[in-house]
C-alpha cells in the first residue's frame, strides 16, 4: 500500500544550536535521496528547513526550480515534487523541523495545508499555504474558504488546541467541505496545532484517501487526568484488527518508549523496523510528532507506516 506521503525527515539542531542537522528519516526505496539527505546540513535561513526555522512557522515549497531547495536534482529524479516543513518551538527555541516530501500522481489523492489568520486583520483562519497535488477543484474551494473559532476541522482545532482526527469525511458534519472531500476521494482528515515562535496561530491539516492514507494509522496520544501516563485518545487504521484494541488500553509513562521519549524531551522521533507488536500489524515505522504549548506538552501524533 503507497502512502501520501512519500518522504518523512527531522532535521535537529547542532550542540551549538547555530545549524540544523540531520537526524532520521523514512525514504521507502528512495535510497539515493536518503544518501544525499544524510550529507546536508542547513543554516538559519538556508534551504527549506533553515528557512521555516527562520519564518518560525510552517512552510510549502512546491516548485523546487529555482528555489532555495538545496536537493533538487536529487528530489526531482526521486519523483519528488513538493515539500513541507513544519517546525517545532518552544518558545522562541527551536526543537526540530520536521520535512514532508509528496509527489504529483494520479494514483495519490490528498492534500496538506496550512491555516493561519496571520495575513491581514481577518480573525478568522484561511489557507496561507498548501499542497493539493492533482486535487485543483478542492484547492480553488479551500483557498476560497475562512473558518472562525469553532467552526469546521481547522476552527475546531483552534479552539480546542489538541490535534483532531475525522475519519469518513464525506459524511461528518465538522467537515464543512464534506461534499467536496467526497466528490476529489478524500475521505480522513487530521488537523494539529502547531507550535510556532510568533503569536500568531497556525493549523496544519493533512486530508488523504483509503487508497493512499496520510500513514497505515494516525494516533493522538495524550496526558491522562494525572499527568503521569500517555493514553491513546483516538486512532484510525486502514484495516480494522486487534492491534487498535491493544493501543486503546496501553498507557506508556515519560520517558519510556518512543512515544515517552517524545513526551520527555518535546523532540520529534523516528523509528524503522518498530517492535514486534507494530510489525504485526503490517506497520514497520513511526513518527512520533509532540504538540507543545507554552512550554508544555498537550499531546503527541504518532504516524505509522
């Protein structure tokens, strides 16, 4: 089963926090762009990562000619088309960025966007970015659309300030563009709140397919009432199993695990080849993605591959 997303890097800083380093990364078969990812390091300011540590806010580059994309050649023989960067602060300090790369196909249906009020006095969010592949009609409807506090997937985020997942989206009234989700394929939807250095407010919404998922499953993992375990507080999987009731009932304390190793240090985590739990179901990686307010962290999404 392909996934929408093609690529997935985290890029950390240096011990003398002045550049960004490379840390893991899920390429599937994209060995040689791996290669030439490993090798690169980047500046404040310098190629995509620098620059989203540098706007402190998540940042779209969909033309890699003659941009400031430091891999193009090596992107471009990948298939490789469009990239998005999320970082990750708190605070004004920077923790990670985070790097998805996706590719135009006609057998890729989905979207990623991102949702701001930052352009203008407008209070309410509106597309500032995004990637909808071969999606035209359903990027013409969404950049033409606002969502004040409250209202639809990105409002709803906004105002509860926790990461949400809908799953069948042509159906669910919180989808305001369920129609039109329906009509370009669109079918599950998940909505994060990122933690950026200005104050202003950032969504990013990630929309995908049954065919190519945004991951084999999406969980939102969140404190419980006493602060002292992760408990998994909602999911989706491609496939109905057993593995989705043992996670509804497992709680993991700070510092254990991947998922308590995000919680204890607010840095992104990857790993290849996760436990053997997690092969058996079908799925052999994971991005483990804090979601940090004010400091504190309020949940962490784990993408599985």
């Amino acid at each position: 089963m392909k996934t929408f997303i093609k690529v997935t890097e985290i890029w950390i800083p240096t011990k003398d926090r002045t550049r960004l380093e490379f840390s893991a990364g899920l390429y599937g078969s994209l060995h040689e762009f791996r290669v030439a990812s490993e090798k690169e390091s980047f500046a404040y300011d310098e190629g995509l990562p620098g620059k989203a540590w540098a706007a402190g806010h998540p940042v779209v580059l969909t033309e890699f000619d003659q941009s400031y994309f430091k891999r193009t050649t090596s992107a471009k023989k990948a298939g490789l088309t469009c990239a998005i960067a999320m970082p990750i602060f708190s605070g004004e300090f920077l923790m990670a960025v985070v790097v998805f790369l996706c590719g135009d196909d006609q057998h890729h249906a989905g979207a990623i966007e991102v949702w701001s009020h930052s352009s203008g006095n407008n209070a309410d969010l509106a597309v500032v970015d995004g990637y909808y592949g071969t999606l035209d009609d359903f990027a013409s409807l969404s950049r033409n659309m606002t969502f004040c506090k409250g209202a639809g997937l990105p409002g709803q985020v906004w105002q509860q300030g926790m990461p949400m997942l809908i799953e069948d989206l042509g159906v669910s009234p919180t989808f305001i563009r369920s129609a039109e989700a329906k009509k370009a394929g669109i079918t599950t939807a998940l909505g994060i709140p990122i933690s950026v250095a200005t104050q202003q407010v950032y969504i990013m919404t990630f929309l995908s397919a049954k065919a190519t998922p945004i991951a084999r499953r999406i969980q939102i993992w969140a404190p419980d009432a006493s602060g002292q375990n992760l408990v998994c507080r909602s999911g989706y999987s491609k496939q109905n199993d057993e593995l989705a009731e043992i996670f509804e009932t497992m709680s993991v304390r700070k510092g254990e695990g991947l998922l308590g190793r995000v919680w204890l240090t607010g840095v992104p985590l990857i790993r290849n080849n996760a436990k053997t739990v997690l092969a058996a179901g079908g799925v052999n990686s994971m991005l483990a993605l804090p979601v940090i307010e004010s400091g504190t962290l309020k949940a962490v999404v784990a993408f599985l591959f």
